[in-house]
C-alpha cells in the first residue's frame, strides 16, 4: 500500500498543500485543472462574486464533466457487451 504525497499548489492566486495517496504528478495536475477551471470561469464573473462561490461553481461543472465521461464510458461499455 503506497504512503502519503505531498504537494505545494496554487490555485487561483492561493497557495494549498495537498495530501493523498495519488502520486505526486496526479495532484499536481489535479490541482493545475482546479486552477485553470477557476480562471476560466472566474474571467466571465463580476468582480463582485467571491472566491467560495466560483469554487462552488467550478466544482458543480468539474462534477457536470465527471458524470458525462461515466454517462459515456457506461454507454460504451453497453455498447461492446
């Protein structure tokens, strides 16, 4: 069984340290998505909308993409049965 990973990110402009049993590699590119999401969506918000509620935001369209891969993957899955 693999240890604990550590790694130092930022996501937009914050700096977090992340821990898991992912390698080091994944949660750096986890988190560079995160911050790429965040910026993203936070470019088409007021100015007046704050850092918890586009992280809201940004997790609800990460899960919208997460559950249409597996909507797909299960439809392939049907398909090759």
């Amino acid at each position: 069984m693999g240890g604990t990973n550590k790694v130092t990110a930022r996501i937009h402009g914050m700096e977090y340290t992340i821990a898991g049993t992912a390698s080091s590699k994944q949660m750096s590119e986890v988190a560079d998505y995160v911050d790429k999401m965040m910026n993203e969506l936070g470019k088409g918000m007021p100015s007046s909308v704050t850092t918890l509620s586009l992280a809201v935001l940004t997790a609800v369209n990460i899960a919208s993409q997460l559950y249409d891969a597996n909507d797909k993957n299960a439809a392939n899955i049907m398909l090759n049965a």
